[in-house]
C-alpha cells in the first residue's frame, strides 16, 4: 500500500496572526551578515518588495572606459612646452 503525503507550507506572517495561508513565495532578507528565507504567501511578497529593496543584485561590474588618445597636435604641443621649460630651468 502507497499512502502519498503532501506538505503544505504556510505564510509565516500570516502564521503570527494564527492564520493559515498557504505559501507560494519565498521572502529573502539579511539577518546579522546571513541570508535567510521565510514562506510568504503572494500578497506578503508583493508588501515585502514595496518596503525594502530586494537582495538580489542584478547590478554588473562598471567597465573601465577607455582613454581616448590624444591627438597628434595637442601631443607635440606638449611635449615642446615640456622641452621648453627643462631648457629654461
């Protein structure tokens, strides 16, 4: 004989209250430097993201921008000026 269970999760902060609201979302949130996880239901994740920002960091690494070269004229220029003032000195 085959007995099949099935485990239901409830809204933890529906769970607070002593209500039971089954959970289909998952909560993420910092707790002293960890991430942890709590079983929400659809309408406390959508409360949860409208008050704090969500941990996932869909940010990418800045890209270091190329340093255009200066032009032939303005690098002569410069390097006269250069030639000048050690001459002078």
């Amino acid at each position: 004989m085959v007995t099949e269970v099935f485990t239901r999760k409830y809204c933890d902060p529906h769970a607070v209250r002593d209500e039971k609201v089954e959970a289909t979302e998952v909560v993420q949130f910092a707790w002293e430097g960890t991430v942890r996880e709590v079983d929400a239901c659809a309408e406390c994740k959508k409360e949860y993201e409208t008050r704090f920002e969500p941990l996932v960091d869909y940010s990418r690494p800045v890209k270091k921008r190329r340093a255009s070269k200066p032009k032939a004229e303005e690098s002569a220029a410069k390097a006269q000026d250069a030639e000048n003032e050690s001459a002078n000195a």
